[in-house]
C-alpha cells in the first residue's frame, strides 16, 4: 500500500514481541498498545481474542482524523460498531472462518484445558461473527470464506493474502530433501508434523526435513528414531527461504479448509513441487500447480514419482502464469485500494 501511495496510520497490539523499526519509513504513524491477556478478559461472551484488543487509547486515535479504517482480521473489530465511528467507512479483512479454524483445533488438541478454550472460542466468535454485517466491504482471502460471508452479509470481496514475494523464484533442476514447515507452535502443525514422521517420512528412504517457528520438545522426540527426519527450530527468514529454495518437494497438507495458507505461496513462489490435500488448495485457485494426495499411501507414491523428476523451465512458466494472474501484490493492493478510495 505504501508502494502505490497510500498513507498508513497504524494500530498494532502487543503482547511480547519487539517494536519494528522497518514499519516506521512506510508508515505515517505507528501506534502500540497492550493486549490483555488477564483472567477478566475470558469471562464474557465475546470472544477473549477480540475483547483483550480493547484499548481505550486506540479508540481516541481514532477518533483524531476521519479516514478509512481497515479492521485485520475478526479479531480487532471490537470498534466496528462504535457510536463514536458511526460515519467511518470501515472494512474488514478476514483471514479465514474463525470459529471452524477453532473447531479444527479443538479437534486435535490433546489437553483438556485448550481444547475447552478452544471450543468455548469457536461458539463465542459464531455469536459474534454478527458484527461483520457493519463493515461496509469484508475482503476475504479465499473462494470458501467468500461464499460463506457473501451467504450471511453479502458484502464480501474477494483479494487473496499478500505474500513476500514480487517474482517466483523458482530453481530448476533436483533438490536435496522433502520438506514440511510451518509455524510449530500452532497444534494443527504439530498434528500434522506428527503424522507426516509417522505416516509419512519415515516410510520413505529420501531426506526429510520439518522446519519452523518453537517446535514443542516431543516434536523432535518422534524424529529420533529416524536418521532420515531432520527437525529445524526457528530458522530465521533467511535461511526459512533457503530451507523452502533447496527443497525438491514441499509436502503440505491441512486440516482446516479455511482460508488460504500462506505457507503454499511461499512454496509455490519459491520451492520446487508442492504435494498438497485438497483441503489445502481449496478456493484458491491454485491446484493446477500441485500434485494432490488425501491418504498417506497416495503422498508416499507422489513422493516416488517426484523425487525422480526434475523441476523445469515449462513447471517455472506455469508458476508464473498462474501465481502473477491473481497473487501479484502491486495489483491487489491497487484493487484494495480503489475498494477503499473510490474515484
């Protein structure tokens, strides 16, 4: 947004992270706030991920000026039908259908206590997904959640997620391993950590690597018994883009069919070939680049076939064609804009 001229007031909650300096050059103003994360914020019918974003301060700011304001995700909608922004264009941008993403984890959660939260999560965000109807657009990031909230609000977009990456950046040629990653400290990426090694990798006598952000210690237990398996914690960006690049294939099936992975652009901008489910690739337009594989049996034979075939300049162009028609970041964010500044 900043690239095309658009100015950025922004509004960030923390909870442990450090500020970053790289949002001040392409920011006009950059707001913290702190999150509460208190026991008081748990005992209510909405939502604890909207209602520890409350903050008097934010509300104030806002209030300074009469610009446009972009909601990131449900979870920061607490103001949306304020009686102060009464007037405000307001729009929302939706990463997925947060209480079936709820659902899902609370499905493979194994302690009692979470998966309590996350059900209790999942029946307050249906209760409060009501709010959206006040946003003047939801931009959603997937085919799937548009038709759900155009079928409750009919008033939804449809913009796919903005990624890292302004080209593919693909390599040719055979890579050294199979690769999963994703942020580790997420249940849905243990479980499916947990059941790659064992339904997965250690059937295979290929290279296999799992790499993301704060595995948990019973994570890299399950790996020993395997010399193929190798567990990467935190790579940083650098070596994460390195890790993907040097891949021959990416495995990345899902469980929740909500939204659109991140993880898949990033595979599919950079990597070489993807293996997905079609829970993954669901509303996003993106199959055609993939090979698809529902049971283990059926990525196991994938893996066979693609560890013998080479990535090609023709695989390259076919990203290119694809990937630039509806994921270029330059071009979405223009429809965001003229969706937020009509002429």
């Amino acid at each position: 947004m900043h690239k095309i001229g658009i100015k950025i007031h922004l509004h960030a909650f923390e909870y442990g992270r450090p500020h970053r300096e790289e949002l001040n050059p392409i920011c006009s103003s950059v707001n913290y706030y702190p999150r509460d994360t208190t026991i008081i914020s748990h005992i209510t019918l909405i939502p604890y991920s909207v209602l520890s974003r409350q903050s008097d301060r934010l509300l104030k700011n806002l209030l300074k000026d009469n610009y446009p304001i972009l909601f990131d995700g449900i979870q920061t909608t607490l103001y949306l039908d304020h009686r102060n922004l009464s007037g405000r264009c307001k729009y929302v941008r939706i990463h997925n259908i947060e209480n079936l993403y709820y659902l899902t984890l609370a499905r493979i959660e194994k302690r009692a206590v979470n998966r309590l939260y996350y059900h209790l999560e999942s029946f307050r965000l249906k209760r409060y997904e009501g709010i959206l109807e006040k946003a003047d657009k939801l931009i959603t990031v997937s085919e799937v959640d548009q038709e759900y909230y155009n079928s409750k609000f009919n008033n939804s977009i449809l913009i796919p997620s903005f990624h890292p990456f302004n080209q593919v950046k693909c390599r040719k040629g055979t890579g050294e391993y199979l690769l999963y990653h994703g942020d580790l400290s997420v249940n849905e990426n243990v479980a499916v950590s947990e059941h790659l090694i064992a339904k997965v990798f250690s059937k295979v006598p290929f290279r296999c690597v799992i790499a993301g952000k704060n595995p948990p210690a019973h994570l890299a237990v399950k790996t020993l018994p395997f010399d193929n398996i190798t567990l990467i914690s935190n790579p940083d960006n650098e070596n994460m883009a390195r890790i993907i690049r040097d891949a021959h294939v990416n495995i990345l099936p899902t469980m929740a069919v909500n939204g659109l992975k991140l993880k898949l652009l990033m595979s599919l901008f950079s990597g070489r070939h993807c293996v997905v489910n079609n829970t993954t690739i669901k509303g996003s337009g993106l199959g055609e680049l993939c090979q698809i594989a529902d049971t283990s049996e059926e990525m196991i034979r994938k893996i066979h076939y693609l560890m013998e075939l080479p990535f090609t300049e023709e695989m390259i162009a076919d990203r290119k064609r694809v990937l630039l028609k509806n994921n270029d970041n330059l071009i979405n964010a223009q429809k965001l804009s003229r969706l937020i500044f009509p002429a």
